[in-house]
C-alpha cells in the first residue's frame, strides 16, 4: 500500500472515531468543538486525496490514427 493510500485510509479511520465520539454525545462542549474542526479537516483532506486519485485514473485508448489517446476513464458496464 502507497503512502497516499495509507495516509487516506487513517484519516478516514480517525474519521469516523470522531463521528462516533461526537454521536456518543458525552464529551465537553470545547473538546466537542475540538473535534468537529478536526473531522472537517479531515474531510477537506480526503477529498483531496480522492479529487488527485481521480485524476489518476485515465483511459487509454486508441485515436483515429492509431495513436494512444489519453482520455476519461468511463465505465462502459454502467
């Protein structure tokens, strides 16, 4: 697993330890408030890591001259 993954995959861990904390509703409300700007950056975070991975994600294929073209990737099963 690349580094990316595995920075992605923590942030989404310590995510969701943060929606449970927040869900329980027993912590103080400055920890509460703590917390709540912790996940948004760790949403912001994400999202970022999504948005660069989608760009990675490219379709080669064939042009009219028979040349390789990079393009979209667009599941065809869908």
């Amino acid at each position: 697993m690349n580094e990316k993954n595995q920075s992605f995959e923590t942030s989404l861990s310590r995510l969701e330890q943060i929606v449970r904390a927040l869900e329980r509703g027993d912590i103080a409300l400055e920890e509460s408030l703590n917390l709540f700007q912790e996940g948004t950056q760790l949403v912001r975070s994400c999202q970022k890591l999504l948005d660069d991975a989608e760009l990675q994600v490219k379709k080669v294929h064939a042009g009219a001259d028979g040349t390789p073209v990079e393009g979209d990737f667009i599941d065809d099963a869908e």
